[in-house]
C-alpha cells in the first residue's frame, strides 16, 4: 500500500449558521484545504464527503461550486463518525494506488436543517423509552463514578479545560473560559451532567487534501503522514455489559497502534470524541494514555491540558471547538495537522511530532457506537 | 491492484413489503449471498451499503442482525446510484488489498420511508419549478424523438421488451406483459411518457460478496471476475446543453472498457438504467452499442431482447424487476452473475461469457445526473 500524506486543511468556523447554505460551508473549508496544500485543484482524483443530515448528495453541490465536477464522489454517512470515515475511505483510495490524491470533506448544518429532525440514536428499544444521548451518557458517568470514584469535579475538569483550549482556537464554536463551579451550576441536563459538559449542535466544515507521496513533493506546506487509518463497528448487545469501556474504541486504537508502529506513550497530541465531559474521560482510558479509572484525576491534574503530560483536545474538543456532525472527525484532522506543523499558534502543543485523532457516533439497536475512527499522524 | 472478484449474491425480492422492515430485507439479500458464496461469513472484512431514505446507519442494524457487528461498516450515497457506488468502494477495498473479503449491499424502503417525502433531485431552480424527474426526461425524450425521429412506438417497445423480461424474473416487482398499444394508452405521467414507461417505486435489497483471488480459491460458485468498476460524476450546468446524452456515462463506459481491455462489442448481456424508456435508449447509445440516435430502432427491431443481438436488461430493469432506489445497482450486478453462471433459468442469455451494468442518479443544481457507474464483469 502506499505512504499516504495530508498537505492541505481547511475548516469552516463552527458555530450557528443558519443563514449560510450547507454548500457555502463546504466550499469555504475545501477552497482553503486546496489553497492550504499549494496543490492544482485538477490534481484532485475523487473525493468523499461525510454528512449526516443534508439530503441527498450533499457533496455534489459543493464540487460543483469548486469546479471539480465530474470526478468520482462518494457520499458516506456513519453519524458521528461521518467525517473520520470520509477520511479513512479516502486514504484507502490513495493508499490502493487508484487515485494520486483526493479530498476529504465533513460538512454538516444542524442549526437549519437537523436540530429537532435527526432521529438521534435510531431506533432501540433504549431510545424509544426516552434514552436520548445526554440521558446514556449521564448512566456511564454515573457507572464511572460508582466503579472508579470518579468525581463531579473531575467531570467538570474536562470542560474547564476544553473551554480554556477553545478560548485560544479562532475557529471554536465558543471561546469563553469557565471555572469548575460555573460547570457544575450550568443546567442540569441529565444528572450528573450539566449543560457545559454536553456538547452543542452547531454548523461548519472542515476539509483534508492527502495525497501520495510523489505527489506530496509539489506541496507547499510540511507533509503530515497518516501512519494508521482505521474504522471500526461497534458490537455489543442492550443488556448486561460493562459501559465505561468502547470495545470498537479498544480495537481501532490497538490496530492504530499496530499499523503505525507506535504506542500511547509516543503520542504528543490528541483528539479525541468529547461529546461529553465522560467521554473524554473514558476514551483517554481506552485509547491507552491511562489506565482505566485514572482518565479523571488525570483531567483534574492538568495532565491533559496543552502543557501537560499529554494535550488532549487543543481546538476545544466537541465541548468548545463544537460538533456539527458530519464535520467534526475532519476538524479534529486539521487541529492536529496545524498542531504537528507547530502552526497552531497560542494553543500550540510545543514540540508535537505524532498525533491521534479518535471520532465515533451512533447508537443503534444496542450498538453503541455504530462506528469508530482512529487516525495517528506524524510530521 | 488485486484482481477482484464476485462469488455469491443474493436478492430479496423486490415490490412493495410495507410490513417488513428495512433491515428484515437486507439481512435476507445478504444471507443469500453467503451461502451462495460458500464462504465463512467470517472471513469478510467490512462492509459497503448503499442507501439513501433509510436514516442514519442503516447498515449498522444488518450487521448486527447477521452477526458480523464490529467490522468496518461504510454507509455511502449517492442517490440512485448509491447501490453502484457500494460496489465500488467495496471493489477498491479489496483491489488495494486491504480486505480479501467484502460485502456490497443496497437497500430501500420506499413504500414506507421515502415516498412523499424523498427530495426527488434536489434543489435546482429546473426542481423548484417542478421539473421532477418525469418531466425532465419527458423533455429528453421529446429532444431525441426531434433530433433522431424516434418514435412513441420505439419508446414502447422498451417497455414492451423490459416486461417480457420482468415476468420471468422471480424477483421482479412486475411479471406482467404488455403490448405496444397497453404502453401508449396507460396514463399519461409527462408526455410522451406513460405510467409503463416510468419505473416505479418499490422497496427490496440485493448483496454482493467479492473477494481477492486468493480467497474465491475456497468459494462455492464459478468467480465473475470484476474487470472495470468506475463511478464518475456530472458536469453539466443548467442551460443550453444536448440532453439526449450523457457525459458521465460516456466518460465511465470509455474508463471501463479501456480498464477491461474490451469494447462494446463484446459484451453479451447489459442491465442498464432504465428509469424511463427513454433512459435505455440514450443509455444504449452512450455505452457504445448503437450509434446516436438508433437506439430506438434497435429496441424497436428486438436486437436488445434476449435472443436479440445485444440483450439489455434481461432481469426486467428498472421498468419491471423495480427501482428501490438504493438497492437497484446491485440487483443489476446480481442479475449479471446469475447469466454470466448460466443460473438465470428462464431468462438466460445463451453464451453470456461478459457483462456490463450501469447505474446512475441524482438532479442537483444543474447537474445532470450526480453519479454514474459501470461495471464489466467476466466469467
């Protein structure tokens, strides 16, 4: 297979667009990826877009508009998860040798044209008895906070410090920093998470142009290697189980890992699906930074801050940096590509050379997590 | 690349099941093609599946349900032409060698998801105006009756000839025959179109499995080689334009005859896209096997029925086996390995040794047709 490098990123701001079209925001990321990777827009082979809630081939528009119209364009859709996949059936296609480079596209609208809409979650028995995302999330807290002592404070920890990264990230959703108390008296949403520790609906684009390595020496910017592209399905059954461990975050990291030829401790720089304060907490567990039951004190200590031990959501994570769907497992590839090139300025991660991005979604029929990618970069 | 290929399929039925669910009908299209493969289920490693009305993950809930939860899953859309788009991510999966096994699957519930409700093309000024899709190819049609005095007669005559097909087909949503006469004096839809030159609405799924030649050693049936898999998409703008042809087809049909070494003139049996008769005729000439404008003499004269000189849609096509839009690409490739094997019973096409499908979908913004693929398969 072949070396696959990223040499272009682009983002939309996210934040609450509703007077923007989806396709406006798609442009805006792709004209600054291609802009961003000095690459000749006609290089371009085939590009894959992920979206979840607009309509039929979303991406076809926003091709249309970039006047790259013609070329193979696959839509792909796996919730959350949307954009990491986009990137992984990307990278397959320059990894096979089939296409030169392509272009990876997440785009999402939910302020226009989901909120409300989206049957969040599908169609379990869980979810047909009221268990939206905030209310499952809230019981693996409260299971995290039962096995491992974990406490409010160190929940609360996890958006303080997602605040604070996303204050210094010009492209966040929200950039106001908040101590642990103003967390735990925001609004209770489903105990014992509030309001500042779920993450918002909100609009945006974020955009990737990887190539092969022949072509990445036409590039303009330092190139960023995916050492490891991987997408998992989740597997367990509604029932007993253990739920503050992802068995589909476990097996993406260790393949991770395995193709990139590296461990957690050699990681500088992370992303990781902060959809909710706990979460974060639970997938720093899974994905080996620490051992299970440790992810919380780790938040408090500052082990996870730019700065610490092991920077963990420099943009602001889901929490601050936002979630639009369909666009966040891009996003989360252009904070690290801007982190490994040092161009992320204020909320630069000093020294960062290898970074891991990690993106799931979807709760269906007792699936949890329908879908989870992990990425390892290096610059 | 890998050579790839096809060692089993698998269909349910299409028609209108609005007591089944969506993924009751997938799971029977991929049990079937298992055991038509003859292979483990365990030995594939991910899966493609192409759908468009059936929500987020949809094809998350028949993994689970076939016990193959936890491989990499990707939803892909691209309109009607998402069930062709599925196969060929699947086919670029294996090709790269990455997986040695995978599994394609399209699906669609139109009777109870989409109907009423589906953005039929998007929004394009044509569309706002009510230019849907009967309305547009009536305008197709009526440009190629002026240019290449294609008669109402030969537009019937596909219909005439896609239904004799259909009712042999077990699993056509259709098995009745009709006469030239029936066609021109069934409802008029937009002229001069009626009800049986339009395809109609239906739900159904149908699967594939393919594989690296390293593990068809251990399948079950006669390997159909997948010689060429392209997927192209539009590039035409609203405005003054030839509608009688399509530029995507033609660029994926000389891309997939250069990758299969071989020309129109040696394919044995075609499924084509017929959404409306005259879709098949325009198609039949885009892909090489009449020059412009003969397609409609040649149904006429029945060189595209089965015993003819080029069979095109033997399974019925769109017109009669039905067109649950996510699903129909692929019940054409499995029409195309049943004649190829020599299994289409009834219907078979004497000597079929190579075949071509097409398949393509979606209006958006000017954009004629937002995704086409052809697939040349071999046995």
């Amino acid at each position: 297979m072949e070396k696959v490098g990223i040499v272009g990123v682009g983002m939309h701001r996210f934040g609450k667009f509703p007077n923007l079209t989806l396709t406006e925001m798609g442009v805006e990321a792709c004209v600054q990826a291609l802009r961003d990777s000095g690459l000749d827009k006609r290089r371009i082979g085939a590009c894959v877009v992920g979206n979840v809630g607009g309509g039929m081939v979303p991406g076809q528009k926003v091709l249309a508009e970039l006047g790259l119209a013609g070329i193979p364009l696959i839509n792909v859709e796996n919730a959350c998860a949307s954009a990491g996949t986009a990137l992984h059936v990307a990278w397959s296609f320059v990894a096979s040798g089939r296409y030169e480079a392509a272009l990876a596209l997440g785009l999402e609208q939910m302020s226009r044209t989901i909120e409300g809409t989206i049957p969040l979650g599908g169609d379990s028995l869980e979810l047909q008895m009221g268990m939206m995302m905030p209310g499952k999330f809230a019981l693996v807290a409260r299971k995290h906070m039962e096995l491992y002592r974990t406490s409010l404070q160190q929940l609360a920890a996890v958006s303080v410090k997602n605040h604070r990264h996303g204050a210094l990230n010009p492209l966040a959703q929200y950039r106001k920093e908040f101590t642990v108390e103003e967390v735990l008296s925001s609004p209770l949403i489903a105990d014992p998470l509030t309001l500042l520790q779920c993450s918002p609906t909100g609009d945006g684009a974020a955009a990737v142009v990887l190539c092969s390595a022949r072509e990445a020496a036409r590039a303009s910017q330092p190139i960023v290697w995916i050492e490891a592209s991987v997408l998992t399905s989740g597997t367990y059954e509604v029932g007993p189980r253990d739920m503050t461990s992802y068995d589909q975050t476990r097996r993406a990291a260790a393949a991770a890992y395995e193709a990139a030829g590296c461990g957690p401790e050699e990681i500088d720089v992370v992303e990781v699906h902060d959809g909710f304060t706990i979460s974060e907490i639970i997938h720093s567990e899974d994905l080996g930074f620490f051992p299970k039951g440790e992810g919380g004190p780790a938040a408090e200590s500052g082990a996870t801050a730019i700065g610490g031990r092991i920077p963990i959501n420099p943009s602001g994570g889901l929490l601050a940096r936002g979630h639009p769907i369909g666009a966040t497992g891009l996003a989360q590839i252009a904070e690290l590509v801007w982190q490994l090139r040092g161009q992320a300025g204020s909320r630069q991660v000093d020294g960062a050379k290898v970074g891991l991005a990690h993106c799931m979604g979807g709760l269906v029929q007792g699936l949890d997590a329908a879908a989870c990618t992990v990425h390892i970069l290096k610059c």
